[in-house]
C-alpha cells in the first residue's frame, strides 16, 4: 500500500499474503466475497488513491475523508458502476474533477469538498444532480 499509516489503521492489509481483503480491518464484503466497502476516513493517511481502486467493481462505498491523501482523483474511480457513496472530503486533493465520475449513474453520495481542486465541476456530475441521484 502506498499511503503511510501514522496510526497502523491497515496493519491487517498485506497484498502480499494471499489472505482475502475480507478479513481486512476497514474492508467489508458481501457473501461472494466481493469488496462492497472500503471506510478509512479520519485516519491521517497520506499519500495518494491508489488509481487500482477502480478495479474493485463491486463497490458500494468508499470512504476516505478527512485524511490527508494528496494528488489527484483517479479517473478509474469512475469505472465503478455500483458505487453509491464517495466521501473524499477533507484532504488534501488537488487537480480536477473527473468527468469519469459521472458515469456513475448510481451515484448518491459524492463529497469533494475541502480539498485544493481546481476548474470547474465536469457537467457530467452536474448532470447528476439534475437527474436527482445526488442527495449530497
């Protein structure tokens, strides 16, 4: 894992082993053992999201506020079909938004907020709240 873990809240996670995500502290699946939730905010992790994430193509949730992450937000993240809430406020997040993220048509949560984003929001996400998805 790229980020560092001032407080060993991914002291579980080792891609090395061939142990399944599922046991993983912060991690949630569902009985196919599908990833469904990855929940690490307010942890002071640093470093970027890893653009990998967007392979987990059964997401539901992820949520990464208030941390320090930096960099920009993938756009793989908006390959994920099933998300319904993404929480990335609260860091330290710089560059676009992603127009990619308006292909999530399922999307009903989406929180960007409190980052250091620059340009404006893609009119793919704003169609989004026209449609009524977004409650947040």
């Amino acid at each position: 894992m790229a980020w560092k873990d001032p407080n060993n809240v991914l002291e579980t996670w080792d891609p090395t082993h061939d142990d399944n995500p599922c046991s993983w502290f912060h991690v949630t699946c569902d009985n196919l053992n599908y990833t469904i939730r990855i929940e690490l905010y307010e942890n002071d992790l640093n470093g970027s999201i890893p653009t990998t994430l967007g392979n987990l193509s059964n997401l539901l949730r992820l949520e990464l506020q208030g941390n320090l992450l930096t960099g920009t937000i993938p756009a793989s993240l908006g390959g994920i079909s099933t998300l319904q809430y993404l929480r990335l406020n609260g860091n330290k997040l710089s560059g676009f938004i992603p127009a990619s993220l308006g292909k999530i048509k399922g999307l009903h949560v989406l929180r960007l907020d409190g980052n250091m984003l620059t340009g404006t929001v893609p009119s793919e996400i704003l169609s989004l709240t026209r449609e009524g998805n977004l409650s947040e």
